[in-house]
C-alpha cells in the first residue's frame, strides 16, 4: 500500500469497540441529548461536561468526550 492509498483510506470508519459517547447519547432522552450535542458544540471544556454528566450517575472520561469532539472515535 502506497502512502496516497493510507491516507486516502484515513477518513474510513475507525475499527475498535464502539464509542461510548454513542451509546450515552442514544441512552438520554431528547432534551438531555440536544443538552449534551449543545455542550459539545460550545467551548465548554470536556472536563466540565464530563463532571456534569456524573451528576446524573453518567461515568465517562474527559479525554472520551474530546476524542468524539474531535471526530477520532469510532463513531468518526
């Protein structure tokens, strides 16, 4: 494989487990998602939302939420 063929194929699905960024936005209900998708288009920083989630018995990482911010999860 060339060089040009491995970054062409870069934008390609990302293998793995799935995010887990997924599977808490598909477990909220409409208002608590469009709160989470909001906070993520904001510049809140991931710790805050992060910190806000467990409020709500929701555990994840700051550096998951930046990893699906940035678009480098398996969700990418």
């Amino acid at each position: 494989m060339s060089l040009a063929d491995a970054l062409d194929n870069e934008g390609a699905r990302r293998k793995g487990p799935t995010c887990s960024v997924s599977g808490i936005l598909a477990a909220l209900d409409d208002a608590d998602r469009e709160s989470l998708l909001a906070a993520f288009a904001s510049t809140q920083p991931s710790s805050a939302i992060a910190r806000a989630l467990a409020t709500v018995n929701v555990q994840v990482a700051s550096t998951t939420l930046s990893r699906h911010r940035r678009g480098e999860c398996t969700c990418g």
